[in-house]
C-alpha cells in the first residue's frame, strides 16, 4: 500500500524516477519492516488551502 502510494504521488513531487525507491519500499513491506519502508518515505509537503476553494471542493 505505501509503495503503491508513492507511485502515484512521486511525479507531483518531482521529475526524478521513483522505481528503484519503490522498489526498495516494496522489499521491505513483503519482508515484514513497514518501519524501514516508511523511513525512505520523503516527508510530505503540505501547501495552503484558500478557504473558497477548500469549500468548492468540499475539504471544510
């Protein structure tokens, strides 16, 4: 789940290929060290939400 997360979101993030890291998160979900995969997880940036569109798209 969390590999397959980052799939989706890394190209938002950047333009860099996030293969080999989703591969090195998946390694560790199969075996068991979700605390490893989630520590090569990059931390997630949050960006302000005007309150108008935050009520347009429901997120109030």
């Amino acid at each position: 789940m969390i590999a397959r997360r980052m799939r989706f979101e890394c190209p938002d993030i950047d333009s860099r290929d996030c293969t080999p890291l989703v591969h090195r998160i998946s390694a560790h979900l199969r075996e068991g060290r979700a605390d490893r995969a989630k520590r090569l997880i990059p931390p997630e940036k949050l960006y302000p939400l005007g309150e108008d569109l935050a009520r347009s798209i429901g997120a109030l």
